[in-house]
C-alpha cells in the first residue's frame, strides 16, 4: 500500500475547492444571466449578485473542507 504524504492530501483539498469554485462560480453566472434575462431588463446586477453567491458558496465548502483537515491532524 501506497503511503499518502500531507502535502498530497491539502493539494487534493485545494484543487477540489478551485474546481468547486468554478463550477459554483458559473452555475450562478448562469442562474444571472437567465434572471437578467427574463425579469430584469438585462440588468448587470443579478449575474453579479448570482456569482457573488456561487463563490460564497464554493468558499464555505472550501473553509470548512480545510479546517476539518487542520483541527484532525
């Protein structure tokens, strides 16, 4: 069996929360730019708000991912 170093795990977290980021990141974009789209009178606001709330997201996922490894080891 393979031994598993610290620094490949946190690089597994952290590239984890990049691509949680990014998927979080569009799907808001997207959920903004189809409000902007259909109520809004393509207004910028809600793709901004919308991206807003997807990095929000993707960082609680990421803050909470590290410090669950942090306080264990």
């Amino acid at each position: 069996m393979s031994k598993v170093y610290k620094e490949d795990e946190i690089s597994v977290r952290v590239d984890r929360c990049l691509y949680d980021s990014v998927i979080k990141f569009g799907g808001g974009l997207s959920v903004g730019v189809v409000a902007s789209l259909l109520f809004f009178k393509r207004k910028k606001w809600p793709m901004i708000m919308g991206s807003g709330f997807g990095l929000g997201l993707a960082y609680e996922n990421c803050e909470k991912d590290l410090k669950e490894y942090f306080t264990s080891t």
